[in-house]
C-alpha cells in the first residue's frame, strides 16, 4: 500500500467522505479519488463500508490496522 492510499484508509476509517479526506489531506477531491479506487480494486470493493471491513478482516495485521 502506498502512503497516499493509507492517508486515505485512515480518512475512510474516520468516516469522512472523499472530499472531507482531500480537505483533511490539503489535496482535492480528484486526488482521492485514484488512491481510493486503488485500494478498491486491492480489495475488491465497491464501497467505503466494504473497504473498511475487508481491510480490518483480511488485511489488518498486514497494514498495521489491528
């Protein structure tokens, strides 16, 4: 996982939206988006909710969430 993709992880854990992150970040909404879609795809998501629970079940001792 690149750093920009963790960036954004945390922001999806906290619940913010994609703008909230790229406001959180100081990047835009359209900067987010790539990162996001990323780790959609590494996960094989569609949704923020989805990311969240695929990623603390499968991947949260691997990307230091647990």
């Amino acid at each position: 996982m690149t750093e920009r993709e963790r960036q954004v992880l945390k922001g999806v854990f906290a619940g913010l939206n994609n703008q909230e992150i790229g406001t959180q970040l100081n990047i835009s909404e359209a900067s987010v988006k790539p990162a996001l879609q990323q780790l959609f795809v590494k996960t094989r998501v569609r949704t923020h909710s989805q990311l969240v629970r695929v990623a603390l079940e499968e991947y949260g001792t691997a990307w230091g969430l647990r």
